[in-house]
C-alpha cells in the first residue's frame, strides 16, 4: 500500500502541510521502499482538488497522512476506501514521519486533523492546535 502526504517542498526534509487542500506537493510513498515520488498540486484536475481521489486510486494510494484537512475531503478519500490519518504535530518533517512509521513509534488519529467548518465561506476554521485558516489563499481549498 502506498502513502499519500502533503507536503511544502518536494524534498524529503520538507516540513507537512498543514492545509491538504492547498499543499503545493504530495509525496507518495511505499513503507518498505525508499522511493519518493512527488505530484505537484498544478498536476491535479477535476472538480474534488481538495481530495485528488481518482488520481491517487490511479498511483496506488491507500493511505493518506496529513495535519489537517475539511470534512469534505476526509469524506471523499473514505468513500473510496482511502484510510485518512492525522499526525499529532503539524510541524513534523517527512523524514521524522518516515522514521517514525517505519520504528512504529508514531502516533496516528483518525481525527484529530479535521477542520470543523466548511472552508471558502471567509470564516476562520480553526485546526485543534488552534492555528487559524480560511479563505485568505485565493478562496480555495484550505485544508
């Protein structure tokens, strides 16, 4: 099974997205491989961009770990059996969470990253850290 993760660099000291939605890279990954690959976000199309389903159901994505993202998302990955994970600390690195997957010391929630309110309203949702976001980046998706 390969995993999903939004990232802000394609690199693999690259910290997570903490917004899935508008995370400029995803990188896909293999636990038992030391391959990356990266998908930029301008590769993704159709009408869900936040939840790029098709496209990950395509590269073999089963999982996908994020800090936060909307309830709209989290819906569409789990209608098609995409398993939704969220990290405990936004700040942590692909290499920590790598580590950290592979030592099976890593903690995953299954929804401790959900935005509770719908984003491009203009409100400001707010992710359990306490960290604010809304509309502010163009009026797209912000999880």
């Amino acid at each position: 099974m390969k995993t999903a993760v939004p990232v802000i660099r394609d690199s693999e000291d690259s910290p997570i997205s903490e917004h899935f939605g508008s995370a400029p890279f995803f990188v896909i990954f293999a636990e038992d491989d030391d391959a990356l690959e990266y998908w930029a976000r301008t590769e993704r199309t159709g009408e869900h961009r936040c939840a790029p389903v098709e496209e990950f159901l395509s590269l073999g994505v089963g999982r996908v770990i994020s800090a936060g993202m909307g309830r709209g998302a989290m819906g569409r990955l789990s209608a098609a059996n995409i398993e939704v994970r969220f990290v405990g600390d936004p700040s942590i690195s692909l290499t920590e969470l790598r580590r950290g997957l592979a030592s099976d010391e890593l903690t995953l929630s299954t929804d401790g990253g959900i935005c509770l309110e719908h984003h491009g309203h203009g409100s400001r949702s707010q992710h359990r850290n306490g960290k604010g976001h809304g509309s502010g980046q163009g009026g797209g998706c912000n999880h």
